[in-house]
C-alpha cells in the first residue's frame, strides 16, 4: 500500500486525503494547529452572556464543484442554500438598487434601464457560460490547463478574450457603461491588486462563477461554512486517515523521503511515498530549502472583512423583501478609479483605498434554512486595504466601512458588535503569505495554465522537478475559496503518475 502523507488540512489537504483513502492509499496528515480546517473555521463571541459562532476566515461557498461535494460525502451531512433572488447594486448616492437578475434578458433590460447599457449583455452570459464549462470540464478530469486545450475548446477568438487577454478588453468588448464593467469586471482584484490591463487577468471573471454546487452562483451552509470541513474531517476519520495535529515540522528530507515533526515536545519520523503540501506556497520551499523561484511570486493580498452583530434582523430601507439576496456598494465609478484604487493599496501608500463592500446576508439566510440565531449577522467583505497595519491599528476603517453601509439600514441601532480583519490579520491569524486569501494574486502571470510550481507539464500539481512531492494549496490552479478543486485535482493527477509507472 503506498503511503501518502499530506501537509496541511485546509480544505485541498482534507478532499485529497479522502480521495486517496478511498482508492486504497495509506494517508496521514500533519497539521500545525490543534485544529482542521485551515481558514474554514468557525471563531466565536460572547454578546450578553450568549455564545455566538460566527464564520472566521471563509463565509460563503460557491467555488466547489458538485461531484466533489457528492463524491466526498459532504452532500449526506451538509445543508447549503443560496439565493436565487437576484444580486442587488448601489452605486454613490444611490438608494434604490440595480437588480442583477439571473435571467438574461431580465438583467439586459434592467442594466438598459438603470446604466444605460446598450453593449451585449446577452452575449456575455452566453459566451461566459461556455468558458465556465471549459474549466468545469479540466475540473472533473483532473486536465492540466493549457492555451492549447482552451484553443481546441473555445476557439481562439475566445481564449483570447476570456484566457489570455486582458479585464480591461473584455470589459469593453461586451459593455458600453462604467456601471456594468465595475460590477462585471470587480473579482478581477478578488484575492489582490491584479491591474485589468494586465493580460490573462479577464480568466478571473468566468473562474468566479465556475463552482457547480449552486450552478455557478454562491450561497451559504446551514451553522456556517466550517461546518464543511469539520464534517470532511469526520469523514477522513472514519475512512482511516491518520491525523497528528499541533505538529511542527522540524525537517522534510526529500532524498529518503522522511518527514521529522515535533508533537508534545515528542519527535516522531515519518516515511512516506509521496508528500503532498495542502499549504501557502512558501511553505514549502522553506521545509524542502528550496528557495528557487520563490521571490518572483505576487503575494500581497488587499481583502478585509467585517462581520456585524445585530440584536433584530436587520431591515433594508431598499428591497427588504430580497432579505438574504447578496449587495454590492462601490465607492468608485469608473474602471480607472477602480484601477487606481486598487494599485494604491499594492503601492501600501495608505491605509485604505475604497473600491467596493460586497454584504453576504449570512442571518437571513440562516433564517431561511431554519437556523435560528440569537443575533443577525452582515458579512462586508471590503476592498482595498493596504498590508501594514492590523485591524486594532486601523479602527477608523472598520468605522467607515460599517458607515457606507448603514445609510440603507433601518435599524443600525440594532448592532452590538463587530470584528474586523485587515490582510495583515489573515496572514497571521490563517498564515496568509501578505495577506492574500488565494495566497498569490490573480495576476496574468500567476492565472490559468501559469498557477503552477510543476516543472512538468503532464503533472501540473507535482512540486518543481520533485516527481513524488506534489502542491495542492490554494496558490495552485485553480485558485482558493472552499472549493477543494486543487486537492481532488491533484490528487487524481498523483495516482495517475503511479499507475504510468
């Protein structure tokens, strides 16, 4: 039986090892906390003397691909929901919404009526849709990406306006209005400051809406999103995965194929076949001292979150009756101010630079899956913070990120606490290389068939020129978010390495 051992048990760690368990593998993991779960996990408060859990690190889930979430398990012991009302837009000033109906000729004449918009709405959808089943399909067959298989796929005209170009050419390729290319185009700076005129930025957009459990769209976990891994460790628990958590790691000796880690003051070696690192992509150069390319990656990361506490469910002044639908409020109004906001954050020339606060619902949605809560929760997860300062340094922020949001409320009076976390409060509380929630940016070198550390290009998640130590962390295609989409790819691609051999 060939032994696997992984690094790390964040959601990629914890969906490899139960792939591999289940075809037969010897599989242990090594975590360095006393818990799993990575940054989905739960953290929790105290208000009033009442215990409230709320989503730590990961909120929503969107980006995991259906097969994995029945394949897993996960589907017998998870309760998921998402809104099927449609999105809704505020712009400066505004006090009524723009509604982002899933229905497209809905949406293309609502963006006609609100922004004007006389550019092929229609055709983007449709066009986006056969890019998302492209990457859908590299999904389910474990296949390495390429700009070769995009071509054979898509046809060149489209890969190169959805893979390799640019947010910017894309943008202006379908739409004629500021107002739809800022909501169309903002996950291009989803984990970082990704420029839109950087090319093979524009692979973000569909990649976003490429998650298959909610068809393409996000949505929430009854208790909350940690509930996913804690339930998958269970799982891995009783397929006869190994656990030895609150381990450091003292050495990774890749030439006998060992691994020294400290636990209770105790040192134990194991053995393995291969080694998988479910981790940040420094990690493991720093273990294996292999520090080769490490340097020329884009790390910096310029995402916050708040989440809000409310004694009552809170009450929109606008559209109150789309309680759990998710909001969107930019502070800018062009694709240049949003450009220059988000290169000011990269530049760390201050300390916030407002682009956008996107509001998960994460009470009423609770609400509606028949969880009932002592206190409401609002999720505002915020760009464009810069790195250098943690959120107890930065208070005046958290203040006005709560503010832009409070003028559609009813009842702000209604909130009795909140928590912020800057990037510099993700690196340290989740070990985010600078703070990036996808670990590196989404830049055009670092997206698609680039988001590799393989040397070989038929096992694109085996590390560097290594052919029995693979990378699966949230730094590898296709990217983060509680998707788990790197850890089943990579491990398909492992056992097909041993079975051509």
């Amino acid at each position: 039986m060939k032994k696997v051992v992984i690094i790390g048990s964040g959601i990629n760690g914890l969906v490899a090892a139960n792939y591999l368990a289940k075809n037969g593998y010897q599989v242990e993991i090594i975590e360095k906390k006393t818990f799993t779960g990575g940054a989905c996990i739960k953290d929790t408060v105290s208000i009033d003397n009442k215990k409230v859990d709320f989503a730590y690190g990961a909120t929503v889930l969107g980006m995991m691909p259906d097969f994995i979430f029945n394949e897993t398990g996960l589907s017998k012991k998870i309760h998921a929901y998402y809104p099927k009302n449609p999105k809704l837009v505020y712009f400066n000033g505004e006090e009524t919404s723009t509604k982002i109906y899933q229905d497209n000729d809905r949406l293309e004449k609502e963006l006609k009526h609100k922004w004007g918009e006389t550019g092929k709405v229609n055709e983007f959808r449709n066009d986006e849709n056969k890019v998302v089943e492209f990457i859908q399909k590299l999904y389910r067959n474990a296949t390495s990406p390429s700009i070769e298989l995009a071509n054979q796929f898509l046809g060149k005209e489209l890969t190169s306006l959805w893979i390799s170009g640019t947010a910017k050419d894309l943008l202006d390729h379908y739409f004629s209005s500021e107002k739809a290319k800022l909501y169309m185009g903002m996950t291009v700076i989803e984990s970082g400051p990704a420029s839109i005129y950087d090319p093979g930025t524009a692979f973000t957009i569909p990649l976003m809406d490429s998650g298959s459990i909610f068809d393409g769209y996000w949505g929430f976990v009854k208790t909350g999103i940690w509930k996913i891994t804690e339930n998958l460790t269970e799982i891995n628990k009783e397929l006869g995965v190994k656990f030895y958590l609150e381990s450091n790691i003292k050495e990774v000796d890749s030439s006998k194929q060992s691994i020294l880690f400290s636990k209770n003051n105790k040192d134990t070696k194991l053995n393995y076949d291969h080694l998988i690192f479910a981790t940040d992509p420094i990690t493991p150069s720093k273990l294996i001292k292999d520090f080769e390319n490490q340097n020329s990656l884009d790390l910096i990361g310029t995402s916050g979150k708040v989440t809000a506490f409310f004694k009552n469910p809170v009450r929109w002044k606008d559209a109150n009756n789309y309680s759990d639908s998710f909001r969107f409020i930019f502070s800018v109004d062009s694709l240049e101010d949003f450009e220059n906001a988000s290169q000011k954050a990269l530049k760390n020339n201050g300390d916030y630079f407002p682009g956008f606060i996107q509001i998960y619902p994460e009470g009423s949605a609770q609400r509606n899956m028949d969880n009932h809560e002592d206190y409401d929760k609002l999720i505002f997860f915020t760009k464009n913070l810069s790195f250098d300062k943690k959120a107890d340094n930065v208070s005046d922020i958290k203040d006005r990120i709560i503010s832009k949001v409070i003028p559609h409320i009813e009842n702000p009076e209604d909130i009795v606490f909140s928590k912020f976390l800057t990037p510099m409060d993700l690196n340290e509380t989740f070990l985010f290389p600078e703070g990036n929630i996808d670990h590196i940016t989404l830049t055009g070198n670092q997206n698609y068939e680039k988001r590799t550390f393989s040397n070989n290009k038929d096992n694109f998640y085996s590390y560097h020129e290594y052919d029995n130590i693979f990378y699966c962390g949230a730094g590898s295609f296709p990217c983060g978010s509680v998707a788990g989409t790197p850890g089943y790819m990579c491990s398909k691609q492992l056992m097909r390495s041993i079975t051509k051999k």
